[in-house]
C-alpha cells in the first residue's frame, strides 16, 4: 500500500498564528506613525507656542507696568490669550516623539511584519502544503515534482533524525533529499521503509532506533532483575 504525507497541522496552525501577530504588530505599527506620533508632535509643538505666548505676555505686562504715566493693564484679550497658554503650560510639557520613532514604526513594523511578514509566512503555509511525499509499493520515491525510483536511490542518512525529525535521502547521481517528519505526518513510515531496507538491524519500519530500543529492553529487564532479587531478599 503507497505511504503518503500530509502536512503537520501544528505547520499550518504556526504559520497562521505568525502571520496574525506580524498583522497585528504592522497594524500597531501604522497606528503609532499615523496616528500617535503626530498626534504627540502636535501637542509638543502645542506647549512650546504656549509657553511662547506666555513669556511674551508676561513680557508685555512687565513693560506695562514700567511703562511712562504708569501701569497699563493687559487687554481683556491678552488675559484671555495667557489664561489660554499658562493652562496649557501648567499641565507639563509632553515628551517629544524620538528622532528613531518614525524610521522604527515604518521598516520594523509596518514593512517589515505587516507588508512582508504577513503574506512570508501564509506562503510558507501554503508552498508547504502543496508539497507531497509519497512512496510506491515498488519503492518509487515521490518527493514533490522529483520522483527517483528504488533502484536509483543509494542511500539514506540518518545522523539527523533522533535530533531533528530529518532524513537525507541519496540518490544515485548525488542528489539529496530531506525528509522532515516534524513538517509532514507519515514521513516516519517513508524514512522507515528506505531504511529498514539499506540498515534492516538498524531501524525498524516506522523509523524507530533498533540500538535505542535494545538498550532501554536490556535496561529494563536489568531493573526488573534487580526489583526481583530485592524482593526474594526481603
């Protein structure tokens, strides 16, 4: 019966889930330099035309107050304006935006997660998706639009499957392969086949380590032996 793969759900469900936050941080992103940058340069600039204004009416009352024939009072208008400006000034001036905010929001954030992020790694999602690895009852390997048959692969090397889920398929004009079990549900039936048939006392069908299992079956009847030896001590 032909082996086939499918893709890992947790390949889709990561993907969606990156794409969801970079579309999250772009949107933030859009909203600081549209929104909330200029909305805090505007209210700089608001204080400092304030404080401004105030000095200089300040100014004026103190000139008033010096002035020849005695003191003349501010205009109605003028203490309107100062009323106006000292309010404004009294609540604190606002921090300035940084010179890096804007360059920051716009290549980290708005380019960088929302219009390249987003659409990387929904493809990544979909390019993977397309992709199937299927093997024949006759040992044909399909691995996507390659297709090698049994006798034109030479080897497989599986130095990184107990650490990483991956198999290097070698084919007989040089050409390697990789099969990633932690990407593609059923790669261990493909990688078990193709090496149970090039080391049959190394692995078994399903691409379990025969060294691995005999060691743990050795170490479990040893600690079996000894739970009876301790027990018949007793």
């Amino acid at each position: 019966m032909p082996i086939e793969t499918t893709l890992q759900p947790r390949q889709k469900w990561w993907n969606i889930l990156y794409a969801v936050i970079c579309a999250v941080l772009g949107l933030w992103g859009a909203y600081d330099y549209w929104v909330t940058i200029p909305r805090k340069e505007e209210e700089v600039a608001r204080y400092e035309a304030a404080a401004t204004k105030a000095e200089e009416l300040e100014a004026k009352a103190r000139a008033n107050a010096t002035a020849p024939g005695g003191a003349q009072q501010l205009s109605a208008d003028d203490v309107k304006a100062y009323e106006a400006a000292k309010a404004t000034v009294d609540k604190g001036k606002p921090v300035a935006p940084a010179a890096y905010d804007r360059p920051v929001q716009m290549w980290l954030y708005v380019i960088g997660c929302g219009v390249l992020g987003v659409p990387w790694f929904l493809w990544q999602w979909l390019a993977a998706a397309r992709v199937r690895f299927r093997m024949e009852d006759d040992g044909t390997l399909q691995a996507g639009t390659i297709r090698v048959a049994a006798d034109h692969i030479a080897d497989i090397d599986m130095s990184k499957w107990m650490s990483k889920s991956i198999a290097t398929v070698v084919t007989t004009d040089g050409k390697r392969i990789a099969l990633d079990d932690y990407k593609y549900r059923g790669m261990d039936k493909i990688v078990g086949a193709i090496a149970t048939r090039f080391y049959p006392d190394d692995w078994t069908p399903d691409a379990r380590d025969l060294k691995r299992i005999r060691e743990q079956e050795a170490a479990d009847a040893a600690s079996a032996a000894g739970d009876t030896k301790s027990n018949a001590g007793a």
